[in-house]
C-alpha cells in the first residue's frame, strides 16, 4: 500500500518537474519565440498591406452586352481616375447559369451590373451583402417606373441604369401603299401586312431559330392581345417551375414541362397565342418554316428590304445601317382596343454594389452621365429628361413612361441557356405540329 502511495506521489512529482521544464524557458528562448513571432506578425502586415495596395476594385457583369459594358466601364473608370483611384478589374459571369447560383464570385464584386431577370432581382433584393439604394436615385424617372419598382412600398438593391425595347419595325414604302391609315390596333396591323404580302414582301418575321428572340415575340403577342396581367401569370408560373427544377432537378426540365403543358390546355392566353401563331402561319403572314431562320438569314432578309415587318429590340437597331433604317419606322405592338391598359416588354439594365463608398458612382450612372450611356450603349435612358440619339430611343422612353411602366420579357423567367432553349423549342413545336 505505501509503495503504491510512494509511486503516484513520485509520478505526480515527475509531472510536476515535467510541466515546469516545459514552462521554464531561457532567455535565449524567449527572445528566439517572441523574434519569431514578431517575425510573424510583420510578414501578415506586409503581405496585407501589399495585397491592399495591389488589389483593384472588382466590376462584375452578367448578361450584358459588350457595347454596353465596355461604356459603362469607360465611365465608371473615368471616374476611377479623377479619384485617383484604381481601374476595375472586370469580371464576367457565367450567362448560361442564374446568378443566385453566382454567388461567391458575385461576393467579390464592389459593382455588378446586370442585365435583369426574375432570378438575379430576387437574388439581388434578398442578398444582405447588397447595399440597399436610396429613394433620391429615382427621383428623375417617370412615374410609371417608380410604381412599377414598387418603391413606394418598400426600398431594393438595385436601380434600373437602360432600357432596350421590343417593338415592331414597319417597311415605310410597304405601308403607304397597303391603303391602311394608321397601325393603332391589331386588326390594323393585320390589314397592312395582309396587303404587304400582295408586294411579295414577308408580311412578318422573327429569327424563330434562335431561342431569345422566338420565346420574347411569343411573350410580346401574349401582352398585345391578352393584356399584360396574363404574360405576368404565365412568367410567374414558369418561373416557378424553372427554380424547381433548379432545386430538385438540375439540368432538368421536368417542372418545367408539367407547367407548359398545363397552360397550353384550354381557354389559356398561352394556348390562344399558339393558335394566333398558327393563323399567321396559314395566312401565309408568318413564313411556315420561320423556325429555320437565323439571326444571320433575318438580317440578310431586312438588309434586302424584302420584310414587311420585323420584330426587333431597340439594341438590334444599331446593327443595321441608318441608311436601311430609313426605310422603316418603329411602332409599339398594337393591342386589341385603345383602351387596353399596357406594359411593354423592356429588358432593363440594373446596377447594385456591396459598398456605401460605391453608392455614388452608381448615382453618376443614373442620373449624371446618362446621356453619354445612353449614347454609347444605344439603349434607352431611364432619366425621363435625358436627351437621347435618335427617334427610336426616344419613343421608347415615352412609350413607357405612357404605359403602366416596363415589363421584363418572357425570357427572363427562365434564365438558363437549357430552360430557355426548352421554351422555346416548346413554342415552335406546339404552333407548327399541330
């Protein structure tokens, strides 16, 4: 018993000894640990200091034009220098994929400008990291917009920067001669490319093998004809269905295939358009295989004058010839009745930043230099006493601020390249192999 006394005291003696050797340094030692992390700590500094120093402000884009971003950049870079500070590095984000599922490289972004969709305004809004835009950026905008952002409910992330437009370009000499007066309603727009294909011109034509474009004028019928409240449901409907298949079923389309059968069946504005389609194809209005024409056969086609309508975005203008665009004028779609309350079909550019310092530069972009974006861009400005370059850009803004304000197109509810091509091979289909 008392050797085993004996050996716990020894062993709690040698813990003792053990723990104080460990303890018990030199002087040499102290100085070599306290050397080392002074050493340390001055390497951190100098490698943050240096990383702070070298470091440029990230400039994000998504979905945006090369015309537009490269003036944006200009001014915004512009601005860096008067400031003496850094040019931004540009980052382009993936537009094949949602933004919401960006974000970590979104998270480095001081700015990012977007071109708005459902899923990057729900992303932006909901976003903490975002600094929320003060009521005064909006202050010159039309009306119609300020209610139709529903900022005078509640704040959000973002302000709109350009409007683009999707309206229908009128052949001039076409229309003198087709005997109507003026194109206000529908039943006049038919009148005139009814008469228009008597001159063997194409009564009306989309790029209907490209997905944007053929999903976009479908969206654009369903407002003309149905009202904006039905392409309103029909786009929360699929949006719903793509960010469940999102969630449940990436790389799918399985929601999103329930949905549309689901609107196609009945009395539906979506399944009416699809007739309407139809009726153009055989009244010979509508080219039958209009779902063999690319973007490149559709210029080619305007280029030889040969359309007597085109629908086209106000971005798309810029690509043609002014000396072409002579021979056409532009016109909103034409509703059912003059007294049809409307929202036009305008993708918006939209501007947010993670930084209160940044907040001004995004003012400078909405207000101060919208003239020069508007310009170099040739989009629409949203500031309703900016001078704009031509007729076009200046239509739409009146267009709009007259309407009930602007409504994202169809395409922007389903903001992936799979989900879009989905749609829109849906709508070829389903108003030709019928």
């Amino acid at each position: 018993m008392n050797s085993k006394k004996e050996t716990k005291k020894s062993a709690a003696k040698n813990k003792k000894i053990s723990f104080s050797n460990k303890i018990h340094l030199t002087k040499l030692q102290k100085i070599f640990i306290a050397g080392t992390a002074s050493a340390l700590i001055l390497i951190t500094a100098l490698i943050l200091i240096l990383y702070f120093a070298t470091r440029k402000p990230v400039l994000a884009f998504y979905n945006v034009p090369e015309k537009t971003r490269e003036s944006i950049t200009k001014i915004l870079n512009e601005e860096q220098g008067k400031a003496k500070r850094k040019y931004y590095e540009i980052h382009l984000l993936d537009d094949k994929i949602p933004l919401s599922h960006q974000s970590k490289e979104v998270k480095k972004a001081e700015i990012l400008i977007a071109n708005a969709d459902f899923d990057s305004i729900e992303y932006i809004n909901k976003s903490k990291s975002l600094e929320q835009i003060p009521q005064e950026y909006f202050a010159g905008m039309p009306e119609a917009t300020i209610e139709n952002l529903g900022l005078r409910s509640h704040n959000i992330n973002y302000v709109p920067l350009l409007y683009d437009f999707y309206q229908i370009d009128v052949n001039y000499e076409a229309f003198k001669n087709s005997g109507v007066e003026n194109i206000a309603l529908w039943s006049d727009f038919l009148s005139y490319v009814t008469n228009a294909k008597q001159e063997e011109l194409i009564g009306i034509l989309i790029p209907g093998k490209e997905s944007e474009p053929t999903v976009n004028a479908f969206g654009m019928l369903v407002e003309a004809l149905f009202g904006y409240e039905e392409l309103q449901n029909i786009e929360e409907t699929l949006y719903k269905a793509f960010k469940k298949d999102l969630d449940k079923n990436p790389g799918n389309n399985t929601y999103l295939e329930k949905a549309l059968e689901e609107l196609s069946s009945g009395d539906t504005a979506f399944n009416k358009t699809l007739l309407t389609i139809i009726k153009l194809i055989h009244s010979e209005i509508l080219p039958g295989d209009f779902q063999n024409f690319t973007y490149k056969d559709f210029k080619f086609l305007m280029n030889q004058n040969r359309i007597s309508s085109a629908i086209l975005k106000l971005s798309e203008h810029r690509e043609f010839k002014r000396s072409l665009l002579k021979n056409y004028r532009s016109i909103y779609s034409p509703g059912m009745t003059v007294s049809q309350k409307r929202k036009f079909l305008a993708p918006q550019i939209i501007a947010a930043t993670s930084s209160k310092k940044r907040l001004p530069l995004l003012q400078i972009l909405c207000e101060t230099r919208q003239q020069e974006l508007s310009f170099e861009s040739g989009l629409s400005p949203v500031q309703r006493s900016t001078p704009t370059m031509d007729v076009q850009a200046s239509d739409v803004r009146y267009w709009l601020a007259a309407s009930l304000g602007p409504i994202l197109p169809l395409s922007a509810c389903v903001p992936s390249e799979n989900a879009l091509n989905y749609l829109a091979r849906y709508i070829r289909e389903n108003s030709f192999y019928r």
